[in-house]
C-alpha cells in the first residue's frame, strides 16, 4: 500500500517547522502547504515530556511531512495550533497506509 491514498487526503495545512530557540524566542522554518486527513476529535495525548495534554485535532500526513514538536500549524478553517507530537507510522515494507501522525493542540 505505501502511503495514504491521494483519495483521503482531503485537507491542507500550513506547517512552520520549528527550527529551535533563537535569541528572540522560538525559530520557525517557512510555512509549507501540506495535503492531509484532519480529524478534529478532542482526545488526552501525552507530549514528549510525558505530559497527559488534550488535543483538538490529529492531522495524517505524508512521512514526509516535517512537523517536529512545538511547529506552528494554521488548519483549514484559518485557526492556528501547534504540535504536540508528530508520530511516525511506517510499516516497514508490510502493506500498511504508511503515514505520520501529527498531534495538535
């Protein structure tokens, strides 16, 4: 199977990948336009640091898609988030819709 079918990727969002902390605060990349299924179910998520977080929303997306923790993300709707986590979910070769999981605030 590879990845997740063109067919459901029925969103877009614009992510700014979060580069690091600079001098003024947090550095972001520029904003890319990424195809995805956006699922805006709230659900308890744990972030890196091992918090239990809420989240508003879960967007897949392609394992290409570059979105670390803390990446600022603008949905469809015009609403702006951040990530959580970006989880990867890769088969491994098995015949499984390969993609990543992007945990939003």
């Amino acid at each position: 199977m590879g990845t997740l079918p063109g067919r459901f990727m029925r969103h877009q969002v614009t992510v700014e990948p979060l580069l690091g902390q600079g001098p003024y605060g947090p550095q972001y990349g520029p904003p890319v336009v990424t195809r995805c299924f956006l699922d805006e179910q709230t659900r308890m998520v744990r972030s890196p640091g091992g918090d239990q977080v809420t989240s508003s929303s879960t967007a897949y997306a392609p394992l290409t898609t570059v979105a670390p923790p803390g990446s600022r993300v603008m949905l469809p709707d015009g609403r702006k988030t951040a990530v959580i986590a970006a989880l990867r979910r890769d088969g491994g070769g098995l015949p499984t819709p390969d993609h990543l999981e992007v945990q939003l605030e």
